[in-house]
C-alpha cells in the first residue's frame, strides 16, 4: 500500500536554492510514482533574523507547477487549518493529517502539497 503523505526536509544539510529546488523536483516525481497523496515540505521561515531563502524559493516553485499543472493544490503552514477550503481538500486525501502538529499553529515554516 503506498504511503499516502511523504515528508520532506529541505533544510537537512543547509542546501542552496538549486539544490533544494533540485531534490524537491526529485521527491515530487518519486513521490507521484510511489502513488502518494499528500507531501509536507519543511523549509524553514529564516528564523535567523536574516531571512531563510528556501520558503519564497520553494513557494515560487509550487506555484509555477500548480499553473503547470503538475502538483493540484499547495497550502501555505500558515494557512493550514481545519477551517481553510484548500487544507479541507488535503484532509479528504489524506485523513491522517488531522493530528498533524502543525494543523492550525501557523508554522510558516512548512508548506503542504496536494499531488
């Protein structure tokens, strides 16, 4: 039975722009064809003080490939809440998320994918 939400670091390792753009491309494809649903992207938010460049990067990329049609949907973590029409969508595909820490505590730092 395949794994219906896959989660991704993009922050492991303190990747550049392009090769987090790399291996999120790579897992998006992985992901499609190992028949997931639903990926959860944890990029960070530049808790830093000097800005983290992952999360506009990664954003930028989701919607490119919405208009291209290649992912459905995507939910900014801030956004990401029982009440919003779009992680409702998310929920339907993969219940399990429902007890996902994350569901309704705003954490700029993730960002999730309907495939």
């Amino acid at each position: 039975m395949p794994k219906t939400v896959v989660i991704l670091n993009l922050e492991e390792g303190f990747p550049s722009r392009d090769e987090a753009l790399k291996k999120l491309e790579a897992a998006i494809a992985t992901s499609r064809k190992a028949g997931a649903r639903v990926m959860k992207l944890i990029h960070g938010y530049g808790s830093s003080g000097t800005g983290g460049i992952l999360r506009p990067v990664v954003r930028n990329y989701l919607r490119r490939a919405k208009e291209r049609g290649e992912i459905r949907l995507f939910v900014n973590g801030e956004s990401w809440s029982s009440f919003e029409s779009r992680s409702k969508e998310l929920l339907a595909e993969a219940a399990q998320l429902v007890l996902d820490r994350d569901l309704g505590a705003g954490n700029r730092g993730v960002t999730l994918v309907l495939l």
